[in-house]
C-alpha cells in the first residue's frame, strides 16, 4: 500500500501563498504587455523619459562647441557607457548616419521634429529729421515683415525644454528598439532655434535600464514577497504549531494517557476543538477509572465469597466417598481458575492505580532470576549486559517480564526456544521477549492488550489465558512511563517489546 508523503501544513499555505503571488506576476506581465502592445510611446511619460531626457542633455551639452561633423564622435563614449549605440541624425543627409534605420523608424523621424522656422526679417530702425536713427517713423512707414509674429515664434520655441522624448520604438523584424530624443540649440538673439533629432539604440527593452528598467519591479515584486511571508508565516506557524499540539494530544489519548493540558486559545475553530478534545479527555479518563475501579472492587468482593466456597469444598471433600470426589475435583478446578482470575483482575487493578516507586536497578539479575522462576522445564536463554542499569519499579517491571515469560512458556509450547534481550538505545531501554511460537495473526495485534482479549483458538482459555496477561504487561509499562508492543519476527513467532526511557519518571 501506498503512503502519501507528508506535507505540513505550513508549507502547504507558504505554497498557495507563492502561487497567488505567481498568478498576480503573470497577470501583472499580460497587463504590461498589453500596454506595450498599444506603443511603447506610453512609456515616455514616466522614468524612461526622465533617463532619455538626461542622456540628452549629457549628449546635448557635450557637443556645443564642437563642429556638427564630430558630433556623432564626441556621443560615442557616453552612448557605449550605456551599452548603447547613439547618433545625431542628418536630414540632410541621411546616407551618412552610422547605423540603418529600420523603414518604421525612418517614418517617425518625418515627424519627429517640428518645421524649421526661417530667420526672422528685421525692420530698420526709424531715422530722425536729419536722416539719423530717431524714434519717428519715415512717412513711408517701414516693412513690417512676414504677416506672422516671429517674436511670439521665438518665445514659444524658448519656453519648450531644451531635450524632450519624442518617440520610443521597436524596429521591424526585431531590429532592435529605438528612441528618438529632440535636442534644441539656442541660437543667437533673434533667431529662431536650432532642432536636431537624436536616435538611440539598444538590442533589448530595457536599453541596459535605460527604456525599461526591470530592476524596480523585480525589487518591487520580492519586496511584496517578503512582505506577504513577513506577513502570513506568524499567523500560519501559530495555526500549525497549535495543531501540532492538538495532534500530540490526542495520541496521548489514543495511547490510554487522558491527562491532557491545551493552552487556551481564542474564540475560534481551533480553539473549540482543543477546548472539546480536554473536556473528552476528562470524560474519558473518568469513564476508564470508573471502570478499573469497578472492576477491582468487583474483585475484591468476590475474594471472601470464593474463599468461603473452597472452604465448603474442602469440608464437602472430606465428607464424600470415593465415587463423589471425581465430580467434586472438577468443581474445585473451575474454583482455582475462578480464584486465578480474581487474582489477574487484582494485579490488574494495582497496576493501574499504584503509583510506581522508581530507582535504579541492575537488569541482568532481574531478569535471571524471572527467567529462572517462570521458565519451567527449558529455561529461557537472555542476552542482557552485566553492566546495563534501568530506572523502574522493579515490582511492576518483574510483573511485566514474568507475565511475558509465562505466556510465551504456555502459549508457543513447551519445547518453544524463548529468548531476553537487552538493548541500549540513546534514549530507551528495550527489552525483547521472543518466541518461535505460532505467533497470531498480524491484524489483531492492536488489540493484544485489551483485557479480556484472546486472538484465536491457540491462545484461548483452554490453555490457561484469561486475557488479562498482556494487559498487566501494557499497564505496568505506561505506570512506569514506558510502552509495551508486539510484533511477529520475519522469522516467525511472536515479540513483545518493553521500552523504557532512561530519564527517570517523576512521580
């Protein structure tokens, strides 16, 4: 059978969390790309102008002063340094720009720039009476020049920004994206300015950060990330850390062990389920006592009238002839087995009420000596260390070891190999009862140690069980914070293993 893998839940949440954010990016992209789709003109508005605009006016200022054929050469060094190819483009001859321009791109540069005005026509000064500059008109009034203001021109030229984006593209084919950026050169007072279009080109969108810098989003988006999780993993690690103990709960439940604390918690789904799990474990420890405490008066009141019933046997005994005895001898043997299982439920009922009275032990000669005593005609063999020490009630441990030794002795046969074995584990002691027995079957070994409980025909009544030998076992183990299991060896058989912490139980 398949075993899923286990994920916590934390991770599960982290996951729909990156998830989420995942969808947001892609949706984020198709948005931008859906507006790049529409022109990269709208990118112009934002930082990418405000970059253009500042390359302009390092290239703009570079080359004042300088002759217009060695423009091209004086923006090469600040066009490399952006990982870009730059030049100033020649409406007059075009031929002789440095790079081809892409058909697209030579039809927004017949835009790109506005009408080159002409120079304006200035009017003569007025002369005086005397034929001198004076302040009077000749009678003949003088050429007032083209029907335009050429001064209002002027000014409105003066008042646009010296460098200003004027268009952001990509060329046909995927020849790369290009920029063009209007650069404007005053000219001398009462002349109109000079416009000249400066074209940028990069192999990339972003233009080494230039027309797009990716960078801002990509920090943008780790920052929302980190946020999210800054954000989310207290809430999440509280929910998964509260269910953890919810969880650790309710296997000390499962476990037998009903004395269970949650922490409160607030008035929320959570919160009502520990809330529910201590009040049914309060219920259930009250209903488990009230039964082994009934179960052990029950006991204790069925000692006097069982030992008076044998005491009338054996006067009865001494009464009747030889031909009533026969009948009499089995009705003093169901008395015996009567009286062994008052006894079981007696050292049932100890077990589970008595508290264990704990100190350190030798287990070699524990064992021994158990092994000697319940064995019967083949002794166990046992492979304990001499030096191996055990922190245990050694009433209850010898209760538990004696009851697995004897049922192993009656159960697996008399001729049955049975073997004790002692292992030091880093937190635990365990010990091993082993036999090469008929085992049980494997899905009913959970209930082994419920009292009462008898698998199957080879371990019934019949050969002495009353079902309450594992019981006392698992009882004596949890009394002294320890746990008993069984097992089948792949060599066949059946196994019983005590385990017990090294850190003294506190009592």
């Amino acid at each position: 059978m398949k075993t899923r893998p286990y994920i916590p839940l934390l991770a599960k949440v982290l996951g729909w969390l990156l998830v989420h954010l995942l969808i947001l990016a892609i949706a984020f992209v198709a948005f931008v790309s859906w507006q790049l789709g529409l022109g990269l003109d709208s990118l112009l508005s934002g930082s990418a102008g405000e970059r253009l605009r500042s390359f302009g006016d390092s290239a703009r200022e570079a080359v004042i002063g300088q002759p217009r054929r060695e423009w091209n050469d004086v923006i090469l060094p600040l066009a490399r340094e952006k990982n870009v190819r730059a030049a100033v483009f020649d409406f007059g001859n075009p031929e002789n720009f440095p790079f081809p321009v892409p058909a697209n791109v030579g039809e927004r540069l017949k835009t790109a720039l506005p009408p080159q005005a002409g120079p304006p026509t200035r009017r003569p000064p007025p002369l005086g009476p005397e034929g001198r500059p004076g302040n009077r008109p000749p009678p003949g009034g003088f050429d007032e020049g083209p029907p335009r203001d050429v001064r209002s021109d002027l000014a409105s030229e003066n008042r646009r920004p010296p460098v200003r984006p004027v268009f952001l593209v990509r060329g046909d084919r995927g020849d790369g994206y290009w920029a063009g950026v209007h650069l404007m050169f005053p000219g001398p007072p009462g002349q109109v300015p000079r416009h000249e279009l400066l074209l940028i080109r990069a192999d990339r969108l972003d233009g080494s950060g230039m027309f797009f810098d990716f960078k801002p989003w990509l920090w943008g988006g780790l920052a929302v990330l980190g946020l999210s999780l800054v954000f989310w993993t207290p809430f999440v690690w509280g929910l998964t850390r509260y269910i953890r103990k919810l969880t650790t709960a309710t296997d000390s439940i499962a476990a037998g062990q009903f004395d269970v604390s949650l922490p409160p918690r607030g008035n929320d789904e959570l919160g009502n389920l520990g809330d529910a799990i201590t009040a049914m474990a309060g219920r259930l420890d009250h209903f488990v006592s009230g039964q082994k405490r009934f179960l052990g008066d029950a006991a204790h009141e069925l000692c006097a009238p069982l030992a008076r019933l044998r005491t009338g046997l054996g006067i009865l005994e001494m009464r009747l002839g030889e031909a009533d005895k026969e009948r009499l001898n089995s009705i003093e043997a169901d008395a015996q087995e009567l009286a062994t299982l008052v006894e079981e439920i007696l050292a049932f009922s100890r077990a589970t009420h008595r508290a264990p009275r704990s100190q350190s032990i030798l287990l070699e000669p524990l064992v021994r000596e158990i092994a000697n005593r319940e064995g019967g005609e083949r002794a166990p063999e046992f492979h304990v260390p001499a030096e191996l020490t055990i922190v245990a009630d050694p009433n209850l441990l010898g209760r538990a070891l004696g009851n697995l030794i004897r049922n192993a002795t009656v159960h697996a046969g008399t001729g049955a190999r049975i073997t004790v074995d002692a292992t030091d584990t880093p937190d635990f002691i365990e010990i091993q009862v082993t036999d090469d027995g008929p085992g049980v079957p494997a899905d009913e070994l959970p209930r082994l140690f419920e009292p009462f409980y008898r698998p199957d025909r080879s371990r019934s009544r019949d050969t002495g069980g009353s079902g309450l030998g594992l019981a006392i076992v698992r009882t004596a183990m949890e009394a002294c914070g320890g746990e008993a299991v069984a097992s089948l060896p792949p060599a066949g058989g059946f196994r019983v293993t005590l385990r017990l912490p090294k850190k003294p139980l506190e009592c």
